[in-house]
C-alpha cells in the first residue's frame, strides 16, 4: 500500500515547480476541488495578493495520497488589485468560515492549512471550529517586521496615495520565483492595513486554540519577525504541536520549495494525528 501511495506522489513531489507552472499557466487564478477517497479533508488557503495556484502543488500530493483538498479563492485575489481594495479583514474570516463549513458537511474529519495570512485565518477559524482535526500553520505571521512603525507610516501614506508596487530584497531570489509570478505586484494600502489588523486578531487567538498543529516558517523570512514561529508555538495551547524551520526558502516558501520534505512532513503530520 505505502509503495503505491509512493508511485503515485512521486512526480508531484520532485515536480520541477517552474516547469510545472509553465504547463499550468491557466490555472494560476482559478479554485481548486480534489476529490479523495478516504473520507478525509484538507482546506489549503493562500496568501495575501496571491491566488490558490501557491498551495495547489501541496494539493496534489495530498490528493494522491488518498485526501480530498480543496484550495478556495479568498475574496478580492486572482482578479486584479482593485478588488481588493475595499475587502476588510472580517470577509476573509467569513470565507473561511464557509469553507470550513462545506467541507464538514461531507467529510469525517477536516484539516486545515495556510500559508502566511492562510495560515492566520486558519488559526482564528480554529478558534470558533473546534472539531477541526488539525493545523498546518505555514509562514504565519505572530508579528510582522517593522510592524508598528511600518503601520503608522501606511496610515499617513494613504492620505497620498492609494496604491503602492511591491518592493523585494535582493534575498528574494529571481523574478521568475512563484510567489512572484502569480501574485498582485501591486497593492492598495488599505489592504495591508486590514491585513495588520487580522494578524493582531490572531494574536488574541493562540491561547484558545488548542488543535494538533505543526508550525513552519523560513529561516531566512523577510517579511515576518525571525521570532514568530517561536511565539506561535509558546502561546498556542495545543498539547500536540510540532515546528520546523525551512532553509535556503522565500517567506511564502511553499510553492517555489521544490523538496526540503516539507510536502512528506506535512502529510506525516496529518497522517499521525
């Protein structure tokens, strides 16, 4: 049995995510629904100004190993930026709410994950769904670099200006990464300031979750604070938890990672719970 769950997830796992993007161009912005067979669900949710092609990869190999995984569109992505614009933070919560509520309807039990502010909605909806089987918690934020004087400053910025262009590090890496590619490259400031505001909600959170989790974060994250996957951890009130940091990766490492067993971690953890 375990061999042929191998067989089957083996092109996905060493999938050349470039060269499998290239393939899958059309369905950068479009929702995903992988039916499984073993009565089990997984709701995968990306990132700010990004689509669900980020974690359809994960989606994939999670399906052939027998999950049903469905990757939603959050409210205001894989349009244009101006959608996003007047989108506040509690529609995000409300469409995870909803997703969450769908899948329950059908499957034995549903695991939840995200990636950077999938990962924070994840955690809030754990707080009011507390039969969610499990966490996976990827580059989620507990505080964002420069966050208090990075708000303030947004806040004077958007008396100018609506819209600002993403700016990357050097670190980043190459303007053909992923992340890049099918993300928003430029935003309105209104949505990072809902963005901020959620991550503070989810501070208030962590005490009250008390679901397995497995937490992940980049070493080298340049948007997050080197302590966030630390203080996640301290203040979740979870008995089963588990973290893991992922080298030589971008802050939002899951669809440029082309292995570092981050895909065979995660199903091992929800396989364990």
């Amino acid at each position: 049995m375990v061999g042929k769950i191998f067989k089957k997830t083996k092109s996905i796992l060493f999938a050349n995510p470039k060269l499998l993007y290239e393939k899958e161009k059309h369905l950068i912005n479009k929702s995903f629904y992988f039916k499984g067979t073993n009565r089990k669900a997984v709701l995968l949710l990306h990132g700010w100004s990004a689509t669900p092609y980020e974690v359809r990869r994960l989606g994939k190999y999670l399906n052939e190993a027998g999950y049903t995984v469905y990757g939603p569109t959050l409210t205001g992505h894989g349009t244009s930026p101006e959608d996003l614009e007047n989108v506040r933070y509690e529609t995000w919560l409300n469409d995870t709410d909803n997703f969450i509520k769908k899948l329950k309807d059908g499957y034995e039990k549903v695991y939840v994950g995200g990636t950077s502010m999938g990962a924070t909605l994840a955690l809030c909806a754990a707080k009011n769904h507390p039969d969610i089987a499990g966490l996976i918690l990827m580059a989620m934020p507990y505080k964002v670099r420069y966050e208090k004087t990075g708000t303030w400053a947004l806040n004077f910025l958007k008396i100018f200006k609506k819209y600002r262009k993403k700016v990357y590090p050097p670190t980043f890496g190459s303007r053909r990464t992923i992340t890049r590619l099918i993300s928003y490259q430029k935003y309105p400031i209104s949505s990072v300031l809902e963005l901020a505001k959620l991550i503070k909600k989810s501070r208030e959170c962590l005490s009250e979750v008390t679901q397995p989790c497995f937490i992940m974060q980049s070493s080298t994250d340049h948007i997050v604070t080197k302590s966030s996957m630390k203080n996640i951890y301290k203040r979740i009130s979870s008995k089963n938890k588990k973290k893991k940091y992922i080298k030589k990766s971008y802050h939002t490492f899951i669809s440029d990672i082309k292995n570092e067993h981050v895909f065979e971690d995660i199903l091992g953890f929800i396989r364990s719970i």
